[in-house]
C-alpha cells in the first residue's frame, strides 16, 4: 500500500471546524482513500472513503485533490467525543486481502 | 447497529502460558482479522482470514500464533507460549467483504497482560 503522511498533532476548540490532512503523494490511480479514528482506549473506527469525489457522510467530509495527491477529513463542528487518532489509509490491489496499514495518525485534541 | 464483539477485556497471563482471545465478528461478515498494538504505538496487522483459512499473515505471526473459526460465529487467536513482549490490545475485525471500498470493522479490543 502507498505511504501517507499526517501530521503527528493538532489542537482544535469545540465546536469550530477541523481540517486534518493526509498527502499520498504515491497513490495510483486505482486506491482509495479511508479514513478511521481510535478513540482512547477503544478499536479504530470507519469515518469516510472516497476514490475521486468529494465524500460526505453523518460522521465528517473527505475532500480529495483533484491530482488526488493529497486529501483532507473535515469534521464540521468538533466536539470533545471527536478527540482521537486520526488515520489515513491507502487500499489498493496489490496483495489485496483487506488488510489496513495503519501509520503513526494524527492526534487530534479538542480544547473545551 | 451489528457490531465485533472481544472477550475477555482484559487477560492477565504467565509467561510461557497459551491464551486465547475471542472474538464474534458481524453475522453476515466474510473476512476476519486480528491487529495488534502495543502500548503507545501504532496499530500493526496480524493476520487476514477467509474461506477457513489464512489468506495472509504479517512477520509478527509466527509459529507461537494460531487462529480458527471453530463454529459458524466466533474467530479466535491462540498465542501458544506467551511471552513478555505479547503484552499488547489485540484487535478483531471483520468485513463483510473485501472490496477497496469496503469498511473494517473493530472490536473494542483485548488488553492482553504477560507477567
């Protein structure tokens, strides 16, 4: 699977936008883009995947780069249960048993 | 809303001892799997299995691990000799299939403690 890279931290305050990113600048032009969340102490968690277009679900919004190098996770109004790891993950063909390479994610904190 | 069920939560052992981890992933799931992560680090694929059989394992499942689906609902893990650096959450997951556009999802996961 293709790298991503997160950065390691951001700080957000309640309720105000976040924009957390994710560069793939080696992604093919046949991966998907999936994003899930661990919460402390608890298993990771499905937010969004998007290929091309712009996604949207009740959880947050995937913009994706039109040279689909890189892509953001855009959680519209962030609330203090929002506070996580966030992970980019690349899925594409090679090998593909639906196994996910988790990175380091970005740690997001949410100030009251 | 379906979801992976683990037990124990929590499993303290002695080293050297055989554990097993249990998990009951979602009914109408296909593909099962077991991650791993040790304290402070990342998340860290263990082994994916479909059809009654592993379809791939990661370096860190060696001869030391097993796993089965005894009956029609649970997926296990069975580590035959623990040792000290086993001390790990161990996550299950399952999907229902294995499309690139398919989601994973995780048990809340089994603290494993080798003393």
């Amino acid at each position: 699977d293709a790298k991503t890279t997160q950065p390691n931290s951001m700080e957000s305050n309640e309720e105000e936008p976040v924009h957390l990113p994710c560069n793939h600048s080696t992604i093919s032009g046949t991966d998907y883009i999936h994003w899930y969340r661990q919460l402390p102490s608890q298993g990771p968690e499905y937010v969004i995947h998007g290929l091309t277009s712009n996604v949207n679900n009740r959880m947050a919004s995937l913009a994706i780069a039109e040279d689909r190098k890189s892509s953001t996770l855009i959680l519209h109004r962030a609330t203090l249960r929002d506070a996580a790891v966030y992970y980019c993950i690349l899925r594409g063909f090679s090998g593909n048993t639906g196994k996910l390479i988790f990175g380091q994610g970005t740690t997001l904190q949410v100030k009251p | 809303e379906p979801e992976v069920t683990q037990t124990p939560s929590h499993q303290v052992t002695q080293m050297g001892q055989e554990v097993i981890l249990r998990c009951v992933p979602i009914s109408n799931h296909l593909y099962f799997y077991w991650y791993r992560q040790i304290l402070g680090q990342k998340v860290e694929f263990l082994v994916s299995f479909y059809n009654n059989e592993i379809s791939e394992k990661s370096e860190i499942f060696d001869d030391q691990f097993s796993v089965e689906r005894p009956d029609g609902s649970n997926f296990t893990l069975k580590i035959r000799s623990t040792k000290l650096e086993d001390s790990a959450m161990y996550f299950c997951a399952s999907r229902r299939g294995q499309g690139l556009n398919t989601e994973a999802f995780f048990g809340q996961g089994t603290r494993l403690t080798v003393v």
